[in-house]
C-alpha cells in the first residue's frame, strides 16, 4: 500500500473525514451477506464475514491502482428463506430487502462516489436478484456505476474452484477454507474435523422442489466436505474474489457496460 492512500471504512470516520474523502470521488465498497445457518462449525454470520474480507482485500487492491477508496458497513441481513429450517437463520422479505438495499444505494451515490461495487457473499437466487435489481435502478436513477460482480455467473466463477464453477456448496470446503482465512477463530475446528462429505448438489436438489437446506438433504446445514477445508485455499479464494471486485470496479470505471447476465448458478 502506498504512502498517499489508505485504506478507510466509512463507519470509523467523522464526518468531517468523511466530507474530506468524499471529495476525492472514492470507489464505495458495500459488503452484503445473510444470517443464516452454515453448519455445526461456522457461524450464523459466515456471509457477512466472507463478505467484509473480500471487501478489504479488494479495497487494497484498488488502493494500489491509486484510487481512494471507502469500505462501507455491511449489510447483515438478506433474503436467506432456504436455511429458515435452523435456529438462528434471520432473513428479510426479497422485496423488502431490495427496497432498503435501493434505499441505501440511491443515498450514498449522490454523495460523491465515483462508483459503488456490492461485495456479496450470499448466493440464494431471490436474494441476487434483488440485489441486481436494487443496483441497476439506483445507477439507473443517479447516473452513478452501481456494481455487482455475481460469482453465479460464468464469466466469474470461472477463476474460482470447482464449488464456485460446476455445483456449488453451501458451507462446504471452499466457504469453510475462506473462513479458515479471514477469521480462523470462528471456526470450530474439533467439530470440522470431524464432518462427512455430504456429495450432494444443491441447487439441483432446489430445481426439483426441495425448499430448504434440510429437505435438500443438508441435515445439518452443509453441503459438500468441510473438513477437507484450509487456510491456504481460502486465501487463494479471497484472492480471486478480491481480484473480481478489483476488475468489476476497473471496468465501471473505464465505462465498459456490465456485462450480459449468460450461464449463472442456482445459488
């Protein structure tokens, strides 16, 4: 990181730093996440904490290319209606929750952003929608790039591991390795040590009627083999998630067009 820009997170500012930093036009980084069950090892929060790493990554990553940038406090909670069978999982109404996330968006851009990226790390279909949805009428109604670099999507989930690219797992290796890096003391390690694979796809289990982690057959809310999770992946991943938001920010920047939703994953 250099010597003239730093890294800053809006919600640690006065606001007479933030006026400051406005003024410079900075690249708006809001984390969004859910809480929700991520199985016996992970936290209620596992969204929202992949969610902020990738966030900070990305914002030193874009801090190198000279730009400032502003980390935004995340949104916790989200449309996460498949894990409602466990205790704990706290979700909002999709249209309710692309209202406030319209809301939100439609009053910081205004304030002299020259764009924002959403850094979102839950992937249920009716929560990404909302999300597409809230950041293409906000950029719509202010002229200011709104961003969402969806990792459902062909063109990103193909620098990620095979649970991003062919059948992705709900609190399996790859969420679980993430969370091994950017907050190893949430994990439970005894308990993921000791986890059977569960080999099933989710999002096809979800296309034929299964309406809960539970009735997919994630019984204790994971899918796919946690215990084969690490800490060196999990960088890797971050990493290239960070990398995503970085290239996503880049190209709003140099006014290429967001590109065409094609071949997307069902979570």
């Amino acid at each position: 990181m250099n010597n003239v820009h730093h890294l800053h997170s809006l919600a640690a500012l006065t606001w007479q730093e933030a006026a400051d930093l406005l003024k410079q036009r900075p690249v708006g980084i809001l984390p969004i996440g859910a809480i929700e069950a991520h199985g016996p090892d992970l936290p209620l929060g596992t969204d929202v904490i992949i969610a902020t790493a990738i966030a900070e990554r990305a914002a030193a990553l874009l801090t190198e290319e000279g730009l400032p940038v502003l980390v935004l406090p995340p949104l916790p909670y989200g449309a996460s209606f498949i894990a409602t069978c466990f205790p704990g999982t706290s979700p909002a109404e999709p249209d309710a929750f692309r209202a406030y996330l319209t809301s939100v968006l439609l009053n910081l851009l205004p304030q002299g952003y020259r764009c924002i990226c959403i850094c979102n790390a839950h992937r249920e279909p009716a929560h990404a929608e909302a999300v597409w949805a809230s950041a293409r009428a906000a950029a719509a109604a202010t002229g200011v790039p709104a961003v969402f670099p969806d990792v459902r999507d062909s063109r990103w989930a193909s620098v990620l591991g095979d649970e991003f690219r062919s059948r992705p797992r709900h609190a399996g290796r790859a969420e679980t390795s993430i969370m091994l890096a950017a907050q190893p003391g949430a994990v439970l390690h005894d308990g993921m040590a000791h986890l059977p694979e569960v080999p099933i796809d989710l999002p096809a289990r979800l296309r034929k009627g299964a309406r809960t982690l539970s009735e997919a057959g994630g019984t204790l809310g994971y899918f796919g083999d946690p215990a084969r999770a690490n800490a060196a992946e999990g960088e890797r991943l971050l990493a290239s998630l960070a990398g995503i938001v970085r290239a996503a920010v880049l190209e709003a920047l140099a006014g290429h067009r967001e590109p065409v939703r094609g071949s997307r994953r069902s979570v």
